[in-house]
C-alpha cells in the first residue's frame, strides 16, 4: 500500500512530545503493570511496575525498529492490562502447575504468561497479512461501548482494595472493612478531584501526573503529621533489574511443554483477546493520529508491526503494549507529529527509570487507584454517559435505541461477569443477530391504488374523467429494504392480497437495495399467479445487479424487458395506458385532436376557434427533440395535438434527470413562463413524435386587443388547466423519496 508523504516535522517538537510523554506517562505505565499482577499480591508489585514501564519502553522502539511510523504512542492500556489478572488466577488454581496441592511456582506462570503474548503477537502480525486492518475497525459501536463499559467496570472494582488502603491483590470477596483506612480513601478521592479539576479547566495540562502528585504529596504529608497508621500501601523498593522471566529459556524445560497442552484453552483464549483487543486499540489510537497529522497510517502494517512487538515481549517476559489513545494523546498534545518523538518516548522512559527508580518505591498505591478511577471514567464513551443520564432522569433514549442498548447492557455485563474476550464474542453475535432481524421488518413499506398516486401524464379532460375509475385497478406498490430468503415470501403474499381484484400491479423498487435468488424466484412465481389471473405485472427502478438476478432465473419469460421501467411514473402511465386501452376509451380522444377538443378550444364557438387557429404556429418534432431547454426565454406556450412531450429537471453532478410531468394530446405547457415573463425552470423533451401548436406573447397581445372574449376564456382554461397540474404535483410530491444510490437502469422502457 502506497502511504502518503508525511509532512517535515521540526525534530524539536518531536523531542519535545517524545520527552514529555516519558516523563508523564512513567508513573501511568507502571501503575497498568500493578493492575495486571494484582492477582499475585503486594510481593510483586515492583515487578508488576517495571513490566509496565519496560513494556511501553520497548513497545515504542520495537514498533519503530518494525517500520512503523509516525507519533503513535505505544504502552500498556486498562483493557489489555484486565485481559492478564483472568489468566493469572487460572494458571495459579490449575492443578497441573499445583502437583501434590502445592502453591504454583510464579516464574512459571509469568512464563506462561508471556507464551500466550507471543503467540498474540504471532496472530496479529497473520491478521496484517491477511489485510484485516480495516475489518478489525467494523466492531460494532455498541459492542465497543458495552466492552468499555465493561472494563470502566472491572477497572474500578479491582482498583477499590487500593483505594481503601488495603494490599493489592485481595479481591472484593475477601474484603475486611475493619482493616480500611481511612486517609487512604481521602488520598485516592483527593488524586481523582485533582485530575478531574485539571482536565476541566486546564486542558493543557498533564492532569494524571498532577492527581498522581497531589495524591504523592497529600499522603506524605499525612504520614508525617503521624497518621502513617491510617494510609494505604506504598510501592516499596524497587530494584532496577529485568522485571520478567527468561521465557526461552523456560521453554527448554520439558516440565513446561508437558503442562501445555492442559492449559491451552485459557492461554489461546488470552492469545486471541490481547490479539483483538490490542489490534482495536491501537487502529483507534491510530486514528487519532491521522486526524491531527492529516496522514492516514496502514492498519496492515500497524497489524505487523504490533504482532512483532506482542511476540518480543512476550519472550521478553513482559505485558501486553499496543498504540494507546491516552499515550498518543500526551505525544500529540506536547507537540510530537513524527516518528522520532517515539523513539525518544522509549528511550525516556528507560533514563527517567534509571534515575528516579529509588523515588518509584514511595508512590501510594491510593493514590494510583485515585488517578485510574478518572482513567475508568474515561473509558464511558459519552454516547453511554447520555444513555445513563436519559434513564436516570426517566426519559426514553427515544425510538430505535432499545436494540443497541441491549447490546451494550449484554456486552457489559458478560465482560463483568464472564471475560472480555466473551463479552465482544458474545456482543458481536447479538449485533449480528439485531441486524438480521431489522433486515426482517415487512419489506412492503406501502400500496396505494392508481387514483391515489396517478402518473404525471395530464391528458385531455375527456380521458381523464373516464381513467379515473380504471385507475382504481391499478396497484402500486412500494417495496422496502432488502428482497431475500427472509422477506421474499412476506412480500408475494402482500403483493397478492392488495392486487385481489386489480388488473395492473406495479412494483415501485426504488428502495429495495438487493435481491437475492430466493427473491428473484419468489418474484417470478409471483408473475405467473398474477398473470393466471388476468393481471399486468410491471417493476420499476429495479437496480442491474437485481435485474441480472431475474434474467437467469427467468426461463419461461414471465419478465420481459418490457416489463422493466426506469420509474414508478412511467411504470404507472403504462398501467393508465393499457387500462385505456382495454375499455376502448382512446377513441373519444384520438390524435391528432382537432382545436375544439383540446384545453384551449373547449366551449369556443366556430369564430372564436377560427380566430384563435389563425394565431398557432404548428410545430412538428420527432422523438428525442427539446423544445425548449432550461434557461430559454419564456415567450410561448405549446398545445399538444399528438404524442408526449415531458417538462424534464435535468440532473446534477452526475444524477439522473428527473421528469416531473408528461402532456398527452389535448395538454397546454410553457404557459407560465408566458404568463410571468421569466426564463425556463426546465427542458421540455418530445418523448413520442409530438405535433405542437405554438401560441407567442405577440399573438397573446393581439388576441388581448382584437378579441378580449377569447382573450378571457382562454385565461379562465390556463388557470384551470393549472389547478389540475398542482393537484398532480401534490400528490407527486407526497410520493416523493429519496433517490437510490445507484443510477436507474439503461435501456428500460418508457
């Protein structure tokens, strides 16, 4: 994939963000390793917090050294990090690593743990292979929120020990409030109001280091006020030494391999989380990345490069790392734009380490819990804070919301109660099933008789009076949404009981963005009981690949392409045609009309007609022709004495032209541009060889001055003509949709 060419970033505010990321995400990356070693007790809190710290240290340069580029920001995350406390507790109970009930050798299990991460890293790097990049971004949104939620959740309650002041490690269940302190809980409340009051109102700022601090300086300076009784657990010594087991070496011991094949469900089911979970996080961090830079990243590559960091630190011993939205954000806020502001975050992060490593050992674990509380309400995307504010308050979230709601709620309360990697599973394949079923709502959306929604064809009053009770045996229906397996016959059924006593049906398409081979067949069934019965079945704005479909199946012709029409109208205009046609009413109109019967001669005597004929001009144009185009002068209106001329809005910017009314024989048009003196709003098109009558503003005048009777008369024709033509658009107007997306059909008939 060819990437864009990033724009020169002055190697200063690279520096700069690299610079201030390691000094302000340090103590952040290594209160995730506390989160995730929790399961082993405050022994491994030290451990647990140079893992975190090594792990986004070498995360940052590995993905470089990788070919990934840009400020993506690379550590450990709340979601990733909650995805290890499962595992730990499983290998710790399992029997295998527990021979004769002894406790489980921890070096084991921190092995294990990184053989899982690499074989993460192993899937993520195939998923980059296969171009699953973008397909890892379609998680549905509220699958997303509900796992958010749920790790919002998880992160809370396995962070609440550490806010009472109580040892990492003793879960809630095991939770003594005879041993919580006090002061513990007013130094993790005091680092959370901190970090909340900087991010409100000094945005700029690195708000979790200033809770983090707050919550530093509030708890020493109780202890040294003598209340060291009543306050939490601190870090305690850290030794600056690899934090994690040489897992290479471990897999030398043939003791390792025996227990693996015991263990590879819960170790393959971690593998496939931290895949998907750290591919999820970093293409959104990614994200970010690309709407400040203006550059857009190659999920495929960020895949790769991403598995290759997962499968060195988990040989390395170390947590799972993957793009981080808070680390990406701090690089981005301090001005970072390119790869060498991650480098230098790694590479920091390693001399901040190195020289205030005797400093870490006094950070209160209140005051960590205090800052990831803010980091847990973070993770509520605000589409789920307005959920929960809407139901508190006891309004409705409003039509449609129930089904994402529910998956959300599911999605939450599996990852709570089950895993994470069970809450996406199982929230995804709820989403899959919603969509199914809202594909299954009744694909007729409406039916209306043919004196309901008419055609824009204005013929001779005569006709029209007598169409209109055979337009009550004139159907048209309007499909919606999908035609297949799961609706097709739902959709024949309707279609067969509105078109009981009919003698057309059309089938208005428009809407109906696929259909399938079910559909096709189903549809074809339904043209030959139709016509058993003496009825016309006709489809309009059917899409090609649609029309494909009907073409193969097809094979007793029972859908010719003359049954196939660009639009509704037209559909319909052929039903008024064919229904005319049958009751033999043509005959007391038949082109080419004389003077008499059409809308300008009705009720003048033999003078006036005479008088009026004199100031035609007759016009004779084949098909195809314009008579006049959008924009043309407004001097003339036209009689139509044969054939059809259509007044056509020409399309826009590649969209089709769209008719908006046809004139049989007998019809005036152009009379208002005439009447008001004003350009052409339209093209007026000859859709059937048309003999006109032309009538100018000259010969009008003169008809004003000679003959102010006729003159009147024919007024009163034009304003009732025009009366009929606004009721005709009203109804077009109320049968009015949105256009498809693809164009209409070529060729259809007319």
């Amino acid at each position: 994939m060819t990437e864009p060419a990033r724009p020169a970033v002055p190697w200063q505010k690279d520096l700069q963000g690299g610079a201030t990321a390691a000094l302000v995400l340090l103590p952040i990356h290594g209160s995730y390793g506390l989160l995730a070693l929790g399961p082993l007790g405050p022994g491994y809190a030290a451990t647990g917090f140079l893992m975190g710290v090594f792990a986004a240290a070498l995360g940052n340069l590995l993905t470089v050294l990788a070919g990934d580029r840009g400020a993506l920001g690379v550590g450990p995350s709340a979601a990733l990090s909650l995805l290890v406390p499962p595992l730990l507790v499983q290998l710790m109970a399992a029997p295998l690593l527990r021979p004769g009930g002894t406790p489980a050798d921890v070096t084991t299990v921190l092995a294990l743990l990184g053989l899982a991460l690499a074989a993460a890293g192993v899937l993520q790097w195939l998923l980059g292979q296969l171009r699953w990049g973008a397909v890892v971004r379609y998680v549905p949104y509220p699958v997303h929120s509900g796992f958010m939620l749920g790790v919002a959740v998880l992160m809370a309650l396995a962070l609440l020990p550490l806010a009472l002041g109580l040892p990492s490690g003793r879960g809630l269940r095991h939770l003594d409030l005879n041993a919580v302190r006090p002061l513990a809980l007013l130094v993790a409340l005091s680092s959370a109001a901190v970090a909340l009051g900087v991010q409100r109102w000094r945005p700029g700022w690195p708000a979790l280091l200033m809770g983090l601090m707050a919550g530093v300086a509030l708890h020493h300076g109780l202890g040294a006020a003598g209340a060291i009784a009543q306050l939490g657990p601190v870090l305690g010594p850290v030794l600056l030494v690899w934090p994690g087991p040489n897992v290479p070496e471990r897999l030398a011991d043939p003791a390792l391999w025996a227990v693996l094949p015991g263990l590879a469900a819960p170790l393959g089911q971690f593998a496939l989380a931290v895949a998907l979970t750290g591919g999820m996080q970093a293409l959104m961090a990614s994200s970010i990345v690309s709407g400040t830079t203006g550059v857009r990243n190659d999920g495929d590559r960020l895949l790769r490069t991403h598995g290759i960091n997962s499968l060195a630190g988990g040989l390395l011993g170390l947590l799972p790392a993957a793009g981080s939205v808070a680390s990406t954000a701090v690089v981005l806020q301090a001005g970072g734009r390119g790869t060498l502001s991650r480098a230098v975050h790694g590479t920091g992060l390693l001399l901040v380490l190195g020289l205030g490593v005797g400093l870490a050992q006094h950070l209160p674990m209140a005051a960590v819990a205090g800052v990831f509380a803010v980091v847990a309400w973070s993770l509520v995307d605000p589409w789920s804070r307005g959920i929960f504010s809407q139901l508190l308050r006891g309004r409705s979230p409003g039509a449609g919301a129930a089904g994402p709601i529910a998956v959300l709620a599911l999605v939450a309360a599996t990852s709570i109660g089950v895993s994470l990697v069970a809450g996406v599973l199982i929230g995804s394949l709820a989403a899959m099933l919603l969509f199914v079923r809202s594909q299954l709502r009744p694909p007729v959306r409406r039916v209306l008789r043919g004196d309901q929604q008419p055609s824009r064809t204005l013929r001779p009053p005569i006709v029209a009076e007598a169409l209109r009770p055979l337009a009550r045996r004139i159907v048209c229906v309007e499909l919606d949404g999908h035609l297949f397996f799961g609706t097709a016959d739902a959709a024949a059924q309707a279609i067969e009981q509105a078109a009981t006593e009919a003698r057309s049906v059309v089938l208005d398409c428009r809407r109906v963005r696929e259909i399938d081979a079910s559909g096709a067949r189903v549809l074809l069934q339904l043209a030959a009981t139709l016509q058993r019965r003496g009825c016309h079945l006709a489809l309009a704005a059917v899409r090609p690949t649609a029309r494909n479909a009907l073409r193969l199946l097809d094979t007793e012709g029972l859908l010719p392409e003359a049954r196939f029409f660009v639009d509704a109208d037209r559909a319909l205009e052929a039903a008024e045609e064919r229904a005319l046609a049958e009751a033999d009413i043509a005959r007391h109109a038949k082109p080419p009309l004389p003077l008499a019967q059409t809308l300008l001669g009705q009720g003048l005597d033999a003078a006036s007609l005479a008088r009026l004929g004199a100031l035609l001009q007759p016009l004779a144009l084949p098909a195809g022709r314009k008579v006049f185009e959008r924009g043309d002068p407004g001097d003339a209106l036209y009689l139509v004495l044969d054939g059809q001329v259509a007044i056509v809005l020409p399309g826009q910017n590649g969209s089709a032209a769209q008719r908006l009314v046809s004139f049989a024989p007998g019809a005036v048009f152009g009379e208002i541009g005439l009447l008001r003196g004003q350009p052409r709003s339209a093209d007026a098109v000859v859709e059937r060889d048309a003999s006109l009558a032309r009538l100018d503003r000259a010969a009008l005048e003169s008809l004003a001055a000679q003959a102010p009777a006729v003159h009147a008369q024919l007024l009163h024709a034009l304003a009732l003509h025009l009366g009929e033509r606004l009721g005709a658009l009203t109804l077009a107007v109320q049968a009015l949709d949105d256009a498809p997306t693809d164009p209409p059909p070529r060729g259809a008939s007319a």
